[in-house]
C-alpha cells in the first residue's frame, strides 16, 4: 500500500513538472519568428536630404538569445534576455555597409543602441512590439 501512494506521488509530481515545461520554453516566444519593423520616433529627427528613407528591423534568434536587425546603412547584433516581461540587451554593436554615410545618421543610430540598451521591458499585442526604456518606448510592428 505504501509503495501505490509512493508511486502515485512520483507521478504526480512527475506531470506536475511537465505543465511546467511549456511555460519556460515560451518565454519570449512572443518574439521570435518575426521581423520587426520600429516606428521612428519624431524626435529623432527626418531622413537626412539625398537618403532614401530606410526601415529599422529587428529579429530575435532564439537559439542562441542574440538579435539581428539593420538600420540605415548599418547591420546591428547583440545579446537578448527575457524574464517574464522584462528584457533586457547587451553586447550591442553595428558594422557599416559600403556607402557614405549621411550627416544625422550616426546620432539616429546611437540613439536607437542606447534605447535598446536602457530597455526595461516589454508588450506584444497582436503584431505590435512595445519596447520600454526610462520613460519612453519604441513600438515596432510584425512583417
């Protein structure tokens, strides 16, 4: 008899530990399996004259928790952690495409790194991205 309730806690603990797998493996999965493309914000200022506007994207890799994205004439990577809704990013750096690059577009740039590396957390709501950092956001939408 002793051994029957033994059993029977063993195998509910062991399916406990089961319902729990898929609330760790999804964690940023709201992330992955997307382009997203960041709404500029107006305070960064217009494209610089003689530039065709260009998008600013980010994709999040989720086997190995980096990020990929361009801006400009610039390709970005860093690092990406999610706990719950918080994120955070690390490692940021960016190598430049063969072009001249424009007057504006380095500051744009930056800005956008230092908001990524200020960030605190994070929404997704259908295919919107809201990145939190001080008292602003970048809002990003799904391609």
């Amino acid at each position: 008899m002793m051994k029957k309730g033994i059993g029977s806690l063993v195998l509910i603990a062991a399916l406990s530990l089961l319902m729990l797998l898929p609330a760790c493996a999804s964690e940023g999965a709201d992330l992955t399996g997307a382009t997203w493309v960041l709404d500029l914000p107006e305070e960064w200022g217009e494209t610089p004259e003689g530039l065709t506007p260009t998008e600013v994207t980010l994709e999040f890799v989720v086997d190995d928790g980096t990020i990929v994205g361009t801006f400009a004439y610039q390709k970005y990577t860093g690092a990406y952690a999610v706990d719950g809704s918080a994120i955070s990013f690390e490692k940021l750096g960016w190598t430049t495409f063969s072009c001249m690059a424009a007057a504006g577009t380095l500051s744009r740039e930056q800005a956008y790194l230092f908001a990524l590396g200020d960030a605190q957390s994070y929404r997704v709501q259908g295919d919107t991205l809201t990145i939190h950092y001080g008292d602003q956001e970048l809002i990003f939408r799904r391609r």
